[in-house]
C-alpha cells in the first residue's frame, strides 16, 4: 500500500531539499541534529508559514535547478494534523482526523505505514496530502502513541459514522458531497493593442509615467511575449498605475517597466528553461538596461504593494492560476482548484 516509487522518490528528493533550505538552527548545537529531526523541525515552520513556500520556489526561477511543480503543488496541499491510524485494508491505511471531522484512505510512500510505526491502532502526527488518485502520508510520523483495545473500537464506531455521513474519502477526485458554489471565473485579459487611460486627478508626472512605461512595455513585449503574456503585463502596470498611494514617478522609467516584466515572468514560470516562452532575467535588464538586483528589489516591491500570490488570477494564464489557486471542499481537504475542475466539482 505504497504509491509508485518513481513518485515516492521525486516527493522525497524535493520534499527533503524544500525542508532543509527552510531549516533554522536555535542553538549552537542544533547543525549537530540528524537530518530527521532537521526535516520534523522545518516541516513545523513551514506549517506556520505556508508563504516559506512561494518563497522557495522563487529561488529555483534562475534555472539552475529543476521545477518539479506537480511535487511542489502536493506539499503545499499537505494537511498537518493529529491522526487515529485505525487499521490497514487491502488498498490503503484508515486514518481519521483527531476529532472525527473526517477521515481519508492513506498510502505510504516508500515504506507502507505499518512498517513505519509498528502496526495500526495509533495516535500520530503526520502531513497527508492528495497525489493524482490518492491520499499519501508525508512519511514524517512524530508522537506516536499507542491506543488501548476500547479507544480502537471507539474509533471503529467513528469511521462507520463517517463513511455513512459521507465524510470518509478515498479518492480526491471523488468526494462524496460536491462542493455547490463555483468560484469567479477568470476574467478576460485586456488587448495588447487596446488603448488604456488611467486618469488619477491633476497629477501630470504621474499620467506621463503611466504612458512612458506603457511605451516601454509594449516595446518589449513585440519583442519577446506572446499576445497572451503582454496582455498581463499591460493588465499589471494598469493596476499599479491606479493604487493612489503607490508611487511611481520616481526611479528610472526603465527600472519600472523591466520590474513588470520580471513580475509577469516570474508568475508564468518564464525563467523556467523547459517553458514554451522561456525568457531569462538578463534578457530583461539588457533590454531595458537595467541591473538585475535593481529590477528584482523593484519587483519585490511591486508584488508586496499589490498584494501578489503565486498563481495571481488576471495576472498568469488560467492553466498556472488554476493549478496554484486552492478551494476547499466540504470534507475540510484544500485541494487545487484545476483538480476540483477536472473532478467536476465546481
């Protein structure tokens, strides 16, 4: 009851890289932790911050390491919590969520669970995320206890209450109670071509910057973006162009428009050298003539004043948006919202 091993081993690889890049030694000693305590010690962070995630895979846009995006969506979906590992049936492992909110059948990763904690009927924490057709534990089980014969039956009383209340899931694809309300649709990206006028009062400097960058970006984006990709770009500067207290008339003209660029890059996975429209950051700031750490401060910038998330509807295309944007389904799991769509659950 594992999952199949070229999976297990690309979740693992990345799972540890992802982990032990967002490690903090506290002590002085703590680097002398074996790599196990290290990954449990990241994995609690990482649950108190789920943005440390957003922020990885930042890093991996230069293109000197592979993005392995199906793994790295996983981990973001997993669910951390405190689990009753019930008992093992012929497909998958019965865990229920502490509680009795809900419970999920669970495969192993490399190692099938019982293996890992030494037979069913425990109490443990762990991370359980849905992968294609499945439910998978993380692999990294932490306070395990051991449940006395009357908790188990207890529980056993609970499982059959769930499955008949249809809160037991085996495949994520195939909720028993679909979700009813659909999110907003993506709204349609404006024409490269269109003429857009943002009018904020008396403020000349500003309306001259607006156009100025406007010029600069549909320079670049005959050059080097698809229809679609210039688009964003256009859709970003418009937005910023219309926060009132977001100033934009100081700074190089240039700086701001490779800024947008390296945004809208960054978002749709450009840097990405396995992308259909790949791009790199030099070619942005050789293009506008522009350093890179001046573009990409300014890009930071950017993203923190109009509030910008990886998978930003409007703003990426609606495949990336769908795949990183999350909807909750009524068993409590999160999952993306391309797989609730392709499971015809909104």
């Amino acid at each position: 009851m594992v999952i199949d091993p070229s999976i297990a081993n690309r979740f693992i690889n990345e799972y540890k890289r992802f982990l032990l890049s967002m490690y903090q030694p506290e002590g002085a000693h703590d680097e002398q932790k074996r790599t196990i305590d290290k990954l449990h010690s990241a994995r609690e962070r990482f649950i108190a911050n789920r943005g440390l995630l957003d922020e990885y895979m930042r890093t991996l846009e230069d293109g000197t390491e592979p993005i392995d995006r199906k793994i790295l969506l996983a981990i973001k979906n997993i669910e951390y919590s405190r689990w009753v590992y019930l008992r093992d049936l012929k497909s998958y492992s019965i865990f229920l969520k502490d509680g009795g909110e809900c419970g999920f059948g669970v495969l192993g990763l490399t190692d099938e669970i019982s293996a890992v904690t030494r037979g069913p009927g425990v109490l443990l924490e762990a991370g359980v995320f849905p992968f294609d057709e499945h439910y998978v534990c993380d692999g990294l089980i932490a306070s395990l206890v051991r449940l006395g014969p009357n908790i188990r039956t207890s529980c056993s009383e609970s499982y059959k209450i769930m499955r008949e209340a249809g809160r037991f899931q085996v495949n994520p694809f195939q909720p028993l109670t679909p979700k009813s309300e659909a999110p907003a649709s993506h709204r349609p990206v404006g024409r490269r071509d269109a003429p857009v006028k943002i009018n904020r009062g008396p403020d000349a400097r500003k309306q001259a910057r607006i156009d100025e960058v406007f010029a600069l970006l549909d320079s670049f984006s005959h050059a080097h973006l698809t229809p679609e990709l210039a688009g964003y770009v256009r859709k970003l500067w418009e937005q910023i162009g219309r926060k009132r207290k977001y100033v934009i008339t100081g700074g190089a003209k240039e700086v701001w428009a490779a800024a947008v660029v390296y945004v809208i890059a960054r978002l749709n996975f450009l840097f990405d050298s396995k992308s259909p429209n790949y791009l790199t950051a030099d070619a942005i700031s050789a293009f506008f003539g522009t350093k890179k750490t001046t573009m990409s401060a300014r890009a930071a910038d950017i993203e923190k004043a109009c509030a910008i998330r990886t998978g930003q509807e409007v703003l990426c295309s609606p495949d990336i948006a769908d795949a990183l944007t999350f909807v909750k389904l009524s068993n409590g799991m999160v999952i993306p919202k391309k797989m609730a769509r392709e499971a015809g659950l909104i």
